[in-house]
C-alpha cells in the first residue's frame, strides 16, 4: 500500500489526500484546480509552475525554471511527485510569466534604412477637423468623414465596413467633430487609389504617436510575435512560446491527422489562437500598449500553420499528391481570423510555395537578401523538416525534405532543446575516449541539444569511436562504449555527474536517427543541385535561417556530412529569418508584393516524386557521405 | 370574487386555473406555454391563433382570422377574455399561417423585357470539369480554381473569402473535380473585372438550374419579401407580415428612442431580423428552395430601418439638425446582415438621401419611371411619414412629412388597417345624413380604415355634417350628430350593426388628427413646388406608391384637400413601388447603380427648418383649404 498524502492548494478550499508517487496535476485535478498545461504536460512549457511551500516532492524535471526558483519552492506540476503531506502555492499565470526561462533570444531586427511611413505603410491616421452637421449642412456622418478623407489623401476611393459605421456617430460626437480615421491600403497610398476605414478615433492625435502593428511567426514548435511601432518601424516588444499544438501532436503529419477527426480542426485552432494571443497580450505589455491597439498583422509560417491557424483543412498535404487548398489567402479581419487585435484591423497571411515549403520560407528568401543578390545562395531553414531554396536574384528552385526532429532533440534518448541544462558541446579524447562538455547555463548536464548532437557524432567520427556506417568500435578500450538494452551506446557523462541521476548517453539507434535526419538534408541539397546543374562547389554562400543554426559548429556539422564541405566564410547565420520577413512585409508593402513575387518565383521540387532524391539519400548515409570527394577536408581528418 | 375557470391546453401536462376575464395569454402563461406574440400581444399580427375546441371566451377582436375559422372556435390568445372552463389547442406555427388573412395582395412586377442574366445580373455561376492534381500538378485548389474561373470568364482578379475557402477542398473532392462556382461582381462581369467567389458547389448544373435572390421591403408597418430566380428574372414566391419591430413602438421615433437605451438597438435588430427571416423561409418554401441557397438579397426601407437593421445607432436621424450616419451602406455579407440566406451572399441595401427620404423612396422613383421621363412628376408615398418627390428625368426635389399615421388607421378612436371587418368606403346622404358603407370580406364592421377615413371626412363635408374647420354642425336633425366624451362625433355605424358591440363613430379628435395629417403633405406639396417655382396645375402625372394608395378614392381624396385638383387620369396608383425598385436592382447591377445617380440628383428639402412649409401646414388646415382657388372642383359642391 501506498503511503496517503495530505495536499493542500492555496486557492482550494480543502486539502485532497493521494497516495504517494501521485503527479502534483492529478493532485491538483482532484482538488478541483485546473492547472494551465499548453504543452499537454510534457514538461515543456513551464506553464504549469506551482511553488511547493512545505513538504516533500521529486521533480522529474525543471526545464524553464532557474535553479534560483527552484530553490525557492517552485516546481512543475505536471514533472514533479508527491512524496509527502504538502502546502501549495497557485501562482497566477502572469507571475509565472516572468520566472520562466525562455530558451529564446528576441529576434534582432533593424529599421531599413529610409523607412518612411507615409511612402511605405498599408496603414494610414487621418487627424480630421469636421465641420459641424447643421440644418443647412444636412450630410451624413459617413459622407462628411469619406469626402474629409479623399480630400486629405488624393485617394480615388474610401469603404468602411459595418462594424466601423456602427461606432462612427458615437466617435464623431465624443470628439466633438474631431476624430482620426486609421486606413489600410493593400498597396499602400497612391493618388486615386482605395483604402478601407479600419477604426476611427475620436480626437486628433499627435503625428508621431505609435501606430501599432505585430509579426507573427508560427512555428510548429514555437511561436513568436514581435510589436512593431509602425510610424518609427523600431520594434517595442517581443515574445515567443511554446505553440500549444504541441499537446496535439509533436509534428505537422500527427497535427494534420489530429485536425482530420472530429472537432480535432477546431481545437487545434483555438489552441494556437490561444498562444498567438496570449503573446500578442505579453508584447503589447511590453510595448506598454494593447493587443486591441494593433492594426495589422503579417503572419508567416508552414503551410500546414497557415492551413491549422485558419481552420482550412490540411489534409491534402499529407497525401499523394501533397496539395494545399491555398499558398495565397486572402486578406482577413482581425475578427474572422480570431486574433485578439482591433477587430476591424487587418491580417495578412504571407504567400508559401507548396505543402512543404510555406512562408516561413518564402518571408525568409525575402529577409535572408537572396533574391536580390547575384551570388548562388543556398538557404536553408532546418526545423522539424528541412527547407532550402538555390538561387539568386534570377532564379530560385526549392525543396522541402523530412529530416525528423532529430536535431530539435526529439527522437533521441537523451536529446533535449537548447534551454538550461543542455550540452551543446562536446569534446573526445583522441586517446582516452573521455567526453568533456559544455552545458548552456553552466550546473549539471540534463541532456545534448541539437549542437551537441551533431558535435558529439563529430567527435565519435574523428575519434575512431564509430565508423563511417555509425557503427561502434567495441575494440576500444573504454567503458565508456558499450552494449545497452538499445545496441551500443557511448557514455557522454555518468549519472553522478548528472542533473537527471542517470548516465547521459547516445545509442545506436539515436545515431541512425541523426543520420537519416543528415542523409534527408544532404540529399535535398544535391537534388537541388543536380536540378539547375550547379554543383554544391559553386555555392557561394550558405544562409541558414532558423533556430537550428544559432548554436551549431559548422566544421562539425561538414565533418558529419550535414552541411557541404566548403569555407567556413561562406557560411552565415541569419537567425529567425522568417519572423524577420514578417516584420519587413509589416513595414512595407513594397516587401509584401515581393514575397508574392518570390512565392511566384520558386521552382519546387517534389522530393516523395523524385528517385534522384532516392539515391542521394541513400549516399548520403554515410559519415560523411559514400563519396568522400565531397569533403576533402574531413576526408583528409579520417584517414589521419 | 370572480369565479375560477380551469383551461386546459393540448400541449400542457395539466390544467391551470384562472379568474373569469383572464386574457387567455395569460393563462397560457401559467401553464408555462409560451405564445407567438410579434405585435406584442396588440392583435395584430394574428401569430397568437390558439383554437377552442370547449368552454365559453369573449373575443375582443378576430383581425386577420376569417369568419370561417373563427367559427371553427380560432381565437386570438391576445385579444381572448376566459369566461369558463375551456379546452384549448395551440396549433403549429405552419398551420397558424395558412389560416391567416393577410390583408397583402402581392406585389406585382413583370420580368424587363430583355433581361439577359449573363449581361445583367452581378451573380454568376461558372461550371468546372478540374483537371485533377498529381505529382505532376501540384497547384493548390484555389489556384486550380482560380485560373479556370479567370479563364472561363475573362475577369481580371477573383477573390475567395475565407469561409468558402474552407470548404473548397471538401467540395472539390465530393465533386471528383467537377465543381460549380457562384460569382458575385458588384457591377457585372466585365473582362477584366473584378469578381468574388462566395460559394462552391460539387458537381455541375444545369445552365437554367435556378439561381436565388430575394427582395426586401422592410416598412416601418409591414416587411415583404419577394423570391427571384435571376436565371428568367421570375418571382416565384412573396411573403409579407408585420414587422415584429412595432410591439416596441409604432413609428419610427418610438423606435429611435426605444433603439437608444441600454440594448434596445439590439432587440429591434434581432426582431426585425426574426420577421425578415421567417418571411424568406416563407418565400423560400413556396419557391420550392431553401434561404440558404439564396446569394443575393437585395434591401430597401426607410433611413430609420435600415440603420435597426444593421445596429447603426439611428439617435441623430431624430434630433436636429436631422441626419443619418449613412446613407450608402457597404455591400455586406449575409452572415455580417444578420440575414439567414447563403452566409456568404451578398446583402445590397439600397442607398437613401437623408433621415426621411431612405431607399424606399430611391427605388421607389426608379421603379416608378419618374427619373426616365419628361413629363413633371409628382411621386408621393404616404405610411406614416409621407415622402414625396417632384421632378423629372433632369431633376428631382423630396421632402418628408411628419403625416402621423392616421390615414393607417391608427390614432383614430375607431381606425384600423385595410383588413377583413374594415369599413373602406363610406356614403352619407345629403337630406337625412343617414351613413352607408361597405366592408371588407361583407360581414359586420370592425372600425374604418384609411380609405374610408377620407371617404368618411369628405362625406361629412360635402354633406355639410361638419365646416370648413371640421366643426360639427349639432344643428342638423340627426341623432347621428351628437356630443361624446370626446366632443362632437358623428355616428357611422350603431352597436347592434358592428361586430364590436359597440357604435362606430368619428369624433372631433379624429378629426383634427385627420386634417394634421392631410395639411402636412399638402403643405409638403406645396413647398416642392415653390422650391422650384413649378405651381401643382403643372404637374403632368401623379404617382401614387405604398399601401396607401390602393384603396382611396382620388375624388374623396381631393375634396377633403389631401391630393392637389386635377384630373383624375393624371393619378396613377402604383402599389409597392419600394419592393418594385428592390426587384428591379436585383435583376440588374445598371439598376442599381441607377439608384445611386437617383439618390445623388435628389435636392432634398428638410422642412422643419423651412418657414414656407409652417405658412402652407397653416393654411392647409382646413377642408379641403384656405386657399379655394386651389380647389376649383370641390368649391362648385360647397357652395352647391
């Protein structure tokens, strides 16, 4: 029998009893408490954080939560066990909010240089002094403002919708017949051109006050909203999260399979509605302002997102022939799209190519420079799948193959992101086989983030570890290579130095995933190549966008064959080029109508259709590849 | 003590018991039933028809149930006084209607001769065999769709909005890839032009398959609605009832008022709504169709109307200086109207000119002719405002008046609607001032209605029953002339003659409210014609719009001073010119557009701020006017 254990939570009424080794959320569900748990209590998202002010637990996990926090009680609720009688504390979300760790920088962006609002922006604020209705003026409120806003502007035409006519008289009187008019012009402001009324404000404001807009990038894993003040263009606040799809299915295939069932749509919509929101409130906080202040929203991200995000159903793109419904949506109302924005503001969905290769790709072509660059460029965004595009200002050619979540992590015994507690870099003794490393926040290693994977499948290649197939040397004399209940297995660090209490280790079966996942990306590259007859040599520059790139070592990464063998110069790391696309297509429609051109552009590949894929792929899976004339430098390492 | 009845209704568990000379609503109450009451239990509407099948009631009034179902034991719940134990049915809803009298004839319109659907109309449908997606054809569904539909129609640009992209693919695939789509261009389809898809079918039609617009008339009395198939330009079924708006006040400042506290704009939206939705289920069943396959549904009514419909705060169209928040409404989708037809169809409502000059006077000047003819034109549509236009096809005046509505029967102690049981037309004799009359449906009268109102007024003048000033001559010999409690009254029919056990009379108030009302628009005639120096004598043709014209008398009418002398073949009465210009603008988008210019040229006249218009209200207050020489076929009879 297990031993009973008194709980008592600060916001319930009375105590609940639970046998030990009872999770704290199930405690907490009998007490009648619902815990927030985006991330489907995974232990994640650090959403579900609880202080435990007395009494004994065991946390199976802290990821988000700073070793200081955690010291002072703070524990989450869905990794952590209860041992003993307990007190609780609920703490309200917001407080949570600002212990959490993030695991994600804010995305540097700088204003383009020249960025004029009045030349550049969709969005527009007409201060009007009325005259006043009287009885030989008798004209209408709508046609007093529209013939004031054709006058000021030059525009040809001028619509309002229901909603901004229901609030206008009541605007008009408030601000005694001053008022400003905020419009949106889908290709900006031209003479004889159209817009639309979006708000009207009663009053005149001054000309430099912020005019709000956001950018959003949704990612199958994170989502990210930056605020953007549009009359300066300077961004005032930023925030990422966890996109709460992930408790409905780590990748966009299990997503799509979900969305078919049922209400499964439905929820998934709401689910990312929820975080986008949730962010748009947290950024607006930041910039000191209000979700409801922001007028126009630029979203990019993968199809499937864009699919899931507006409930159009997604599930052409996981079967033959992998078809959206739509790469261009049309422009929506922030109330129809289900943001939390001014709901007669403006949402733009950026334009994507195919199934698999969305705007988050086409936002990043735009933001990495490629397009309008006479270099071959070759741009790769590495998520759960691997995108990449070759070309230059001429020519862009396409190709989306999936590499797994390998490197996020995922499907790896011992992976984890690259948040505190992860390796995310490691070192073998040439001689002794002894692994040394780097955890990101210094303490005690709990995992290897993607960086450490691909450096300590390096390091295991380069030391005679593991040969080319992957497979281990048993001859070595090390207890550090050994047979598990998974083949072999290297030990990276002993349990005792651990965060997790058990060895931290990388199995066979972990490589073969890694590899597949390598193979997929390498393969993608050389069907682009082979494609256009340009060989990997004659790239001029590599651009790698996404997460993925901001912590891997490049020599590492060419020693497993993941990227091509070339100069580490022609390498560049751009960072989240997708949000940063957003951003741009928010400031400028010039931007917006490139991205359409760019999404035009594109030649894409199918690489389920294409044999050539088939091949390479199975070249490819090798360390660093079958033909070792592909990397001349990590060849020359391998034979030393 | 008032002896306890006990009634029972079919539909109640069990019986409820009730003090003699308990309305049978009430009662109803208590069994916890609730009754149909859109006039809001003032028995009008007729809704409330519950039949008795046992037990003795006292029915107050039948309006709108006919002789023979009121034999079959029908009675109003509203207007039925419990007088002993009763069995009671209430029948269903459906059965209810077909029961009831409506005191509308339809209105009818014949197709415009010419009319080409494909050249006309704003809707179109366009068939599509698909070729369908393959490894080789990866274009998404709305591409796919698009650039056939671009194809196939020459248009330039076509939209999709998000709520049928969403079921794009389900219906493409149910199709096997052939599909059907419903276009809608606001100003037809030209190469080139512009166009929106608003739904997708599976599967083909036939090209004459019937495609579904409707109507719309919303009175501030009555709302039709007319059902068209735009393929032959045919209505195939109308329906009309009272606005459920007027159990929340008669006239449209009562509801501007009732409109400005707490949520009353909400309520009179929904009420108007629940008329206007229930009349197109009507339409649509006798159509043989269902509301939602209707794309296009195109509105006309007063200012006032149309700002309840769409919740646009209508407070500044009662006070000075008298103006409406807009005039030209936005096309707006049927989801956003409120309007049970397709969600995604389109909702027209036709623009107005001012507070009192709405588009029932617009549509009704278009449908009239009077803006394509040369011939000086005087179109006059009386309710309870009396709008009136003088002009031609090179110009046009309006001005409203505040008439009241006592030529609909309502302030006037005996008045009622033009229904069965009315008296329409009544005869004095010159000798004994004995009245006759007629009634509608035979039968025992109810009261008077309009027509007999002036019939009667102009009778009693003639006859010398009353002066010039509507005073009673109490020296006549006739005890058909006496002293009520509301001062002098004139005996039309005695208790034991009507179907209301009591005498019909018309008193001195009556009166005055009679000859208010008919000095106002006389007044409103006057004023228009002085605007433009035009004297009435040369108006070639007077058209008469409304309800108010089909049963008056045009001589009785203008011996009493309400319609200027002159002769009789220049009236012309109409019908309801309002649903005509309704029709008319849905065949076809140059209609509509028609409309505009007509809402545009409009010189209107605001006649609260006009002195001339006091002068003339004063000098009209008399039969038939100060001013006999403005009368030249009454004076001869006076004076006889």
């Amino acid at each position: 029998m297990a031993t009973i254990c008194s709980v008592k939570f600060d916001i319930a009424e009375e105590s609940v009893e639970v046998p030990a080794g009872t999770l704290l959320t199930t405690a907490a569900e009998k007490a009648g408490i619902e815990i927030n748990q985006p991330c489907g209590g995974q232990g994640r998202c650090g959403q579900c954080a609880v202080q435990v002010t007395a009494g004994k637990v065991r946390r199976r996990s802290t990821m988000r939560l700073s070793q200081e926090i955690v010291e002072q009680g703070f524990a989450l609720a869905c990794q952590t066990i209860v041992e003993g009688d307990l007190t609780v504390i609920v703490p309200p979300q917001e407080m949570i909010q600002q212990h959490l760790t993030t695991g994600q920088s804010a995305t540097d962006v700088s204003v383009p240089e020249g960025y004029d609002p009045h030349r550049d922006q969709t969005l527009s604020r007409v201060p009007m002094r009325l005259k006043p209705p009287s009885m030989e003026d008798q004209t209408s409120d709508w046609d007093r403002v529209q013939t004031t806003i054709l006058g000021e502007t030059g525009l040809g035409e001028v619509e309002i919708s229901l909603e901004v006519l229901q609030k206008l008289p009541v605007v008009l009187r408030e601000g005694k017949w001053q008022a400003t008019a905020v419009l949106y012009a889908p290709d900006g402001f031209q003479t004889d051109g159209r817009a639309e009324v979006i708000d009207m404000l009663p009053g005149l404001m001054a000309d430099d006050a912020p005019l709000w807009g956001a950018a959003v990038d949704i990612g199958t894993t994170t989502v990210k909203v930056m605020l953007v003040d549009l009359m300066s263009g300077e961004p005032k606040g930023q925030a990422s999260e966890y996109n709460a799809q992930i408790a409905r299915g780590e990748d966009v295939i299990s997503r799509i399979i979900f969305a078919s069932k049922g209400t499964g749509d439905q929820t998934l919509r709401e689910l990312v509605l929820k975080t986008i929101n949730e962010l748009l409130r947290l950024a607006s906080k930041r910039g000191k302002t209000r979700p409801e202040k922001i007028y126009h929203t630029v979203i990019s991200g993968n199809s499937t997102m864009i699919h899931l995000l507006l409930q159009v159903p997604p599930s052409s793109i996981r079967l033959a022939p992998y078809i959206t419904v739509a790469n261009h949506i049309p422009v929506l109302r922030a109330r129809e799209a289900g943001l939390n924005t001014c709901p007669t503001g403006k949402v733009t969905c950026l334009p994507g190519v195919a199934s698999y290769v969305g705007s988050d790709i086409t936002a990043g072509v735009l933001s990495s420079g490629m397009s309008e660059t006479d270099k071959v460029t070759l741009f790769l965004d590495v998520g759960t799948n691997g995108e990449m595009v070759l070309g230059s200002r001429e020519w862009l050619v396409t190709c989306a193959c999936s590499a797994g979540p390998a490197f996020e992590g995922a499907g790896v015994l011992h992976g984890m992101r690259a948040t505190t507690g992860a390796i995310d870099e490691v070192w073998i003794n040439t001689d002794t086989w002894e692994a040394s490393w780097r955890v990101i926040g210094g303490g005690k290693p709990k995992g290897l983030c993607g960086s450490a994977l691909i450096s300590l499948l390096a390091e295991m290649l380069m030391t005679g570890v593991i040969n080319k197939s992957g497979r281990f040397d048993f001859t070595k004399d090390t207890n550090r290579i050994r047979k598990g209940s998974h083949g072999g297995e290297y030990v990276v660090s002993w349990a005792e130095e651990t965060e997790i209490g058990e060895d931290i280790i990388l199995t066979e079966v972990d490589i073969d995933n890694l590899m597949r996942a390598k193979a997929a990306i390498f393969a993608g590259f050389t069907v682009l190549g082979d494609s256009v007859g340009i060989p990997l040599e004659s790239v001029e520059q590599v651009l790698i966008g996404g997460g993925f790139g901001q912590y891997i070592n490049v020599e590492k990464a060419v020693q497993i064959g993941l990227l091509p063998d070339m100069p580490w110069e022609r390498f560049q790391f751009l960072g989240n080029t997708s949000l940063k696309g957003a951003y741009l297509a928010l400031l400028d429609h010039k931007n917006k109508a490139e991205i359409s051109e760019i999404a035009s552009k594109m030649t894409y590949i199918e690489l389920s259709a294409d044999n050539r894929f088939f091949d390479a792929f199975t070249s490819a899976m090798f360390l660093p590849h079958t033909d070792l004339s592909l990397f001349p430098s990590v060849e020359i390492k391998v034979d030393k």
